[in-house]
C-alpha cells in the first residue's frame, strides 16, 4: 500500500525519526551533532535528516552552535564545515522528585540536564499517603512559581517513590513506613493536581539510573546497587534500563530471605535482609538515622565495635549480592550510604566475606564501589523518567 493511502503511518514514522535524532542531540551534551553524524548515526538519507533538522530547529527544540566544543571549522565534509547542533536549554524544563518516610527531595532541570534549582525538605512522620502527595505538589507548584517558569514549559514530573512500585499500573504497591501507601495511585493523584504527566518509579531505582549516568559507575552496562537509608534496596541497571518484573513492578532486594529462621519482617515474611539490617541499629533508626551512620567516626577510628557491627552487617549483604550475582550476574555492585566511611566499610567487608568461601559455581567477580548518596543526582535520575518517555528512550 502507497504510504500516501496511509497518512498516519507517514506521520507516525516521521515521529519516530524525530524522536530518534532527537535523543541523539540530546546525549551529544555540549559537543552537539552534526547532520552529517546524523546521517551516520541513523542510517537514514540526506534529505531527509536535513527536513528533521530544520523540523526541529523551527519547533524550538535545537540550535547550531559554532563555539561548541568539537566544532572544527577546517574540517570539509561534502564541501561543507562540521556545525553542531545543540538542544535548547531553557525549551522544557523537567522536575524529579525523590521521597521517602520524612523528606521530600526535589529538583528542577532544563531540557539539557542542567540543574535549575534543588530542594530538600523535612516531613513529619506519621503523616498519610494524601498528605504526602498534597506536599510533593505544593513543592512543585512553589519551584515553578519561583523560577517563574511558563507551565506549559514543563514536560513532566518524575518521582521517586519508597517501597514498592509498579510502574505500569503508575502506584505505590506497598511501602509499610506512610499508611495508605498501599495500592495507592500516586502519580494519578498528583496529575489531576498539578495538570502536569507525572512518571513514577521506585526512589532506589532513580537514584540508580542516576549514579550508573552521571555519578559513580557511568561506564558500567551492568550495575546493582544497594541504597542504605532508613531500611535498604536495591535495584539492577542493564544497558542502560531499570530492571522490572514480569508485572511491572519494582525488586525487592531489602525483602530478599536471608534466613527464613530469622526475625519477623513488616512485609510478612521472615528472615528478610531489611530486618537483619535494621535489627542491628534499631536505636539510632528510631530518632531518624540512617542505616549506621552513627557508627561513621568509629569506624575511621578503627573502633573494634563498630567493626563488628558492620561485620555482622556484610554477612547478611553478602548472602543477598551472592543470590543477586546468581540471578543477574552484574558487572559491578554500588553500595550507596549516609556516609563515605560506612558504604566503604561496607565494600571492604562483603568483598572480604564473599572471598573467604565459594566455588567456582558462585563466585562473584564483580567490583563493589562505595558511594555518598546526593539528593541532586536522586532528583536527577527521577527527572530523566520524563526525559527517557519523552525521547522514547
């Protein structure tokens, strides 16, 4: 059938190959994209990557740019100087948000990645899921009013959310710390407040999409990460995508048994690696700490204590990256804490425990790497939702 019989199938096609120079521009970051490289990049002819630019040059969305880095004006392609194109900064604008039991972490950023503002804000605890997200809306409307930013600017918001998250249904499934947050349809909720599309993943996944981006591990195609706040998670990044389960949801690694003899756990079961864990600094998570961040001096001390403490720790994290390595097999492990001191005792101790015994059968090879969580690079990977729907990445 001639593509004039089907006009939108031609207009979904065109999209599609927008979408994709798009997201070329768009990861280029400051040395920009040639059409040329376009053309190399895409496998699609002259012509008609030279209407896509022009198409998305008239929309707004990028510029040629001769003082980028990487402009050579002596190198001759076809005659022609290399001239990169740029996105525009200030054409959208995405917001991440990351929360958990009683702060609210939130960010806004241009359509190049750049941060316009950050915030991070304390919430009382005990509050329920509707008041959460009346909070989390009250922040976004202030960051917009604030930097007085058009709304219809914003390209969405991305957020974060603790304990379980499925994705596709777009609602926290479970998470025992803020009542109501059962089958509770977060990003529903704030999109009929704000008027604005709302993505919705787990916070540790974020954070995780963020560090295998920008922070700790960017090099790495195979990546899971342990987050330690006030209990733990994990999440696996493969080539560059959060991991889900057949049905859309999120991992459980806090929740992963470690001993089915173990203490009681608050999602039912017993023996999970989050009870062992928070079993062991109960006091210090009881006034709002976080996982061992109590023991950071010690431990650069060379307290004996606090050693065995993290000791007991690693045992129990050990056995999780050991059935992880088993089933996802990653190239690198990311252990991300309240503090350097403790994510890298951490580090030195699994990597010692899994040392002592295994067979060839389980061995895990994997690097593990300590890592400071920071709100800005958790509100970033929550942004990069918006960016990752929107570019169809």
């Amino acid at each position: 059938m001639a593509d004039s019989a089907n006009p939108l199938r031609v207009a979904d096609v065109r999209e599609r190959n927008e979408k994709i120079v798009l997201r070329l521009i768009y990861g280029s970051g400051e040395k920009g994209l040639s059409q040329s490289e376009a053309v190399l990049a895409t496998g699609l002819r002259a012509p008609t990557i030279f209407r896509i630019f022009s198409s998305l040059e008239s929309t707004g969305y990028i510029k040629p740019f001769q003082s980028a880095p990487g402009y050579e004006p002596g190198a001759e392609r076809k005659g022609r100087p290399r001239v990169p194109y740029l996105v525009v900064h200030d054409v959208l604008y995405t917001i991440g948000v990351e929360f958990w039991i009683d702060r609210i972490s939130i960010g806004v950023f241009d359509f190049s990645g750049r941060r316009v503002s950050s915030r991070l804000v304390l919430a009382a605890r005990g509050v329920d899921a509707t008041a959460v997200a009346e909070g989390i809306a009250i922040l976004v409307d202030e960051a917009i009013a604030g930097l007085g930013i058009d709304r219809a600017r914003i390209l969405g918001v991305g957020v974060g959310a603790p304990g379980q998250v499925n994705v596709r249904r777009r609602e926290i499934a479970f998470y025992s710390r803020i009542a109501g947050m059962r089958d509770y349809p977060l990003a529903a909720v704030l999109e009929a407040r704000l008027g604005l599309p709302v993505s919705l993943h787990n916070n540790c996944s974020v954070v995780a999409l963020a560090e295998s981006r920008y922070g700790s591990l960017p090099a790495s195609d195979s990546m899971f990460m342990f987050l330690l706040r006030s209990g733990v998670n994990g999440a696996f990044i493969d080539s560059g995508r959060i991991y889900l389960t057949s049905d859309g949801t999120t991992i459980e690694t806090g929740h992963v048994s470690v001993s089915h003899e173990g203490p009681p756990c608050v999602c039912g079961a017993n023996g999970c690696l989050e009870a062992f864990l928070t079993g062991l600094d109960r006091a210090n998570l009881e006034t709002g700490g976080w996982l061992f961040e109590d023991l950071a001096s010690a431990v650069v001390a060379g307290d004996a204590a606090a050693e065995s403490v993290l000791a007991e720790a690693a045992r129990y994290l050990a056995s999780a990256a050991r059935s992880i390595n088993r089933l996802f097999k990653p190239r690198d492990f990311l252990v991300v804490a309240g503090s350097q001191a403790i994510a890298a005792a951490l580090c030195r101790l699994v990597r010692a425990r899994l040392d002592e015994a295994h067979s060839g059968f389980d061995r895990v090879d994997a690097e593990f790497t300590p890592a400071v969580y920071d709100p800005v690079l958790a509100q970033r990977g929550a942004a990069d939702l918006v960016i990752d729907e929107f570019l169809g990445s």
